[in-house]
C-alpha cells in the first residue's frame, strides 16, 4: 500500500483509489479511505467556488428563485440551467422532460439541497416480496442501520425520533426549535395529520466547526452561513483527512485491460490538455447522469456499449419523485418565511396496504417566504400602491404550499444516453427518456385527496392544484447504476463492485434500485461508506 500520490512513468499521477467526482458520497468515502491509510485522488470536473462567492453571487443574481443561480456555469464542464433560458444541455427523449438541476463543482449538487437526510424504511428494501412491485434491494434495513447512523454523525443530523425507520441510538443532533408557522400547522392538522420534523443535516447548536441555524430562511440554494451540512463541507475534510482534490478535470474515458481491470481514467483539464490518471481502485462517483454518461463514453471493441455495461443496464431504471403540488391561504396569519425551509412533513403515507395498487408518498410543507410569489400574483390581479403592500402582507402570512415525494418502479424505458449534440470539449450531453406509469398516477390521485382534506382542515381558501398530468422531478435520482445480485439484470453487486471489472466501484445515489418515498443522499452517503469499508478490506487483503 503507497501512502503517497506519486508520478507514474508516464508523468501523469497515481494513487492507490482514484474517485471520479468530488459530491458529497465521492468526498466522504475518500475521507474513510485517506483515513484509513490509503493515497487517494480525487478528480472534479467542475471549479473549486468558496461560499462566501457562493452568497454573494445569489445575492447579487436577479433570479432569485432559480435554485442554480449562485452556481458558476462553464462550457467546460456544463450542467443544466433554466434561467433565464433554458441551454437545453440535457436532450430530452420524452414523454415527460426530465429537468435535472444538479451542479458540477467541487462539493456537487448538496451545495443547493435543503439537507434532507431521511433513512429508508425497512419495506422499502423489499417492495417485490412484499408488495409485488418494484425491484427488491440485495441488502436489508439492517445491513445499512450502522452506516446510516455513521452518516448522521458526520453531518450532525436531527429529527423526529418516529419516523418508522428502527434506530439503535438517538439522532446525534437536537431538532432545530420548530417556527410557528410549522407549531400551527402542527395543532391544526393533528390528529388525522400526524406532522413530524424532518430528518435535517442542520446545526441546532455549534458542531463541527459551524454555528447553529439562526432561520435565514436561505436553506435553497444556499445556507450563508453553514449552519447546514453541505458537500462543500464533506470535499473539505477529504482534503483535510490527505485526499488530493483535483479540480477542472473532466473524466472522459475510463481504461481497462485485457482482463477487464481498469487501469487508467483519462481527463480533460479545461485547456483540453488530456491527462491519464492510474492506480489501483476506481470510484465512480458523479451524480447519477453523468456517471452512466461516463460509463457509456468509455466504449471499446473489448466492451462496445460501455464499461460495465455487459447487461445493457447502465443508464436505465431512472427514477426520481414525480412531484406534485398545491398552495392555498390559510384562514390565519402562520408567517412562513421564519427558520428552515423545510422544517417538516407528512409521513403516514409512505408505506401500507396499499401500495401494491398506488405509489406511496410524503408530503412537504414548506416554510419558505411566500412574498415573491404572491407579490406577482397580485400585481397580476391588478393590485398597486397601498392596497398591493396591505395585500402582500396578509396573503404571503397566510400562503401554505406543500409538494409531495411519491415513489416511481424502476423502468428500463426510463434511462440516460449519449445525446447527439457535444459540448466544447467535444464530449457528448445526456439524452434522457423519462415517463410515468399508471402506479405514479394513481399515487397522484390519492395525494390531491389528502391535499384537499389538509387544505380544508386548515380552512383555506384559493386552493390551487399543479396542473394535471404535470409532474416536477425532485432531484433525487436513483437506479442508473443499480446495484443487485444478478449480474444481468444490475450494475454492480450490493458492496457497489461493477459486475464486469474487479476493481471499478460506484458510489453515489445511481446504484440505489428504488427511489422510496424520501429524499435519497443519507442512503447514498450510506452505501457510499460502506463501499469504502468494502475497498479497505480489500486492500488489506490483496
């Protein structure tokens, strides 16, 4: 074992674990790994932006409700916007566009997440032998229970103790003190709503380093302060822990050998300057697009539709939450806007009898400021002057808006490829064909239901349902590199080990089979850990 990066005889570098993306799973399992003793590199193609730049930036951006805004945008290593167009950097294959905001850059897409860390619950490890849908995990709730927690520890996580998933200790972190506008909701929905704080990677105290949450209300896109755990943060202490961070580096072949180890992975820098990188073990550990686009790039005679790709399953059974939502005013003055934005859910929806029939879901209830939008709202319906501002203040301390988590089966129809078009670098965008079935569509059914009894529990009025037959994905992507037992029908084995090559990993929510009911990067982050005690072992004995 090298317990140093070193120039291999090509004057290129090497190291015992090389990591192909530098998020949140890609960055604590080169900290486990470094910590353990072992040279690691890790390679990001994205730029390295410090988050006081990151503050900045959204503060001066005009779109404000663009989630990617504060996020620094390059042809070299491009990720999808929105606004103020839309750079179509993602071909959409239909029926349904799939528009992904994830963000290439050092720390990856959690910079902009809302630190939702929520355990799986034990059914939804076996929806097949339970329920008859879906696909069955190769491992079980317990096999994961250790490395959950060991991520909770890290991030600092806090929540209701009842969630439904066992624990065998406490959250490691207090709950962030609840606002009154979540108090109210609370009261006013029990007892046939039972409200529940979300499982949140947010300081209540002072932890590692960072302050408690002082309820800036800037969760999305960005915390300014750091009082939520972020991949940022997680890239910072692989660097600390000895992991070399190597930034502006686009991967764009993967190398093997006659026996189908990997032995290389090639990188552009952004000059276009090609670099090759070897050692010992590879992680790939983009986000679940652009690893498979990775994979499927690094075709050769030997593997023609891509490394790890024998089964022809890189790529396919993506999923994501089809999301739908309402808003509504409230008969009383709640003030959302105050604290976390997203301080707690709905849960009692996510698993039971029915679900062999309709998808289960959670429900969000947001606490973000409702000013903007109803600002526009009213100005579209004429308002000015005085009777806008008085009008502005009732309306946004009454407006409630929820939006729901609703599980989508893993389809091989739905899936990522190599698009036609090419970025600066010559290198091929992700083409994504994305659809839902009926299960989704009869969850949806249910979930307007429930919204309507919340919305008249709550004594609203103005109720406005998403418009039908939409859907919003939420950014929890799974099953594109899906792990399972038989190799013909999945990527790698449940330890994340390409079924096709003995020393190529994966890690990161692309090798989760199913997406649950629950935003997914705990379980990520927990597999993620756990391959890495799989590498050590391995490196230990080999």
């Amino acid at each position: 074992m090298s317990t140093n990066l070193s120039a291999n005889v090509a004057g290129g570098l090497s190291a015992d674990v090389v990591v192909i993306g530098a998020g949140i799973c890609g960055s604590l399992l080169a900290r486990k790994l470094a910590l353990a003793g072992h040279s690691v590199l890790m390679l990001e193609s994205g730029p390295r932006v410090k988050r006081g730049e990151l503050v900045e930036r959204y503060r001066d951006s005009p779109f404000k409700s663009d989630f990617m805004s504060p996020y620094p945008f390059s042809e070299k290593a491009p990720h999808p916007t929105f606004t103020p167009e839309p750079n179509h950097y993602i071909e959409q294959a239909g029926p349904l566009a799939f528009q992904a905001q994830y963000i290439r850059m050092l720390g990856g897409t959690s910079w902009h997440w809302a630190a939702q860390m929520w355990r799986y619950l034990p059914n939804d490890f076996r929806t097949h032998s339970e329920y008859g849908v879906g696909k069955d995990w190769p491992i079980g709730y317990d096999e994961l229970e250790p490395y959950y927690y060991e991520a909770e520890a890290i991030a600092g996580v806090g929540g209701s103790p009842d969630t439904g998933s066992p624990r065998a200790r406490p959250f490691p972190m207090e709950r962030v003190p609840a606002s009154w506008f979540q108090q109210r909701i609370t009261e006013r929905l029990a007892p046939q709503f039972r409200v529940i704080d979300d499982c949140t990677a947010r300081n209540s105290r002072s932890f590692d380093g960072r302050p408690a949450c002082c309820g800036n209300n800037n969760c999305m896109p960005v915390c300014p302060i750091d009082a939520q755990y972020h991949g940022g943060i997680a890239a910072a202490s692989a660097e600390q822990a000895g992991v070399r961070v190597v930034t502006e580096a686009v991967a764009y072949r993967l190398e093997h050998d006659a026996g189908g180890a990997i032995v290389a992975v090639h990188y552009y820098d952004w000059n276009k300057v090609s670099h090759r990188v070897t050692g010992r073990t590879f992680v790939v550990a983009a986000n679940a697009i652009e690893s498979a686009k990775l994979l499927l790039m690094s075709a050769s005679s030997a593997y023609p539709t891509g490394i790890a790709n024998r089964s022809d399953n890189v790529g396919r059974n993506l999923c994501d939450h089809p999301a739908i939502g309402v808003t509504f005013d409230m008969d009383e003055p709640v003030w959302p806007g105050r604290g976390p934005v997203s301080p707690c859910s709905i849960g009692q929806f996510r698993d039971g009898d029915f679900r062999p029939v309709h998808a289960p879901f959670r429900i969000d209830i947001s606490n973000a400021s409702q000013v903007a939008s109803v600002t526009k709202e009213l100005i579209g319906e004429g308002y000015y002057g005085v009777k806008l501002e008085g009008a502005i203040r009732d309306r946004a301390s009454r407006r409630v808006s929820l939006k729901n988590a609703l599980e989508q089966l893993p389809d091989p129809d739905n899936r990522v490829m190599l698009g036609g078009a090419r970025d600066v670098l010559g290198l091929p965008v992700p083409r994504i064909h994305w659809n839902v079935d009926d299960y989704v569509r009869k969850g949806t059914a249910a979930t307007r239901a429930r919204y309507d009894e919340i919305a008249r529990q709550l004594g609203a009025t103005n109720v406005k349902h998403s418009k039908e037959g939409t859907f919003g994905n939420r950014q929890h992507i799974t099953g594109t590199l899906s792990m399972g037992k038989d190799a013909a029908t999945s990527v790698t084995d449940p330890d994340g080990r390409a079924h096709d090559h003995p020393n190529l990993y994966m890690a990161g929510t692309g090798v989760m089979p199913t997406v649950g009911t629950c935003n997914v990067t705990l379980t990520a982050v927990a597999l993620a850990l756990r391959t890495a005690d799989r590498i050590a072992g391995e490196m230990r004995h080999g």
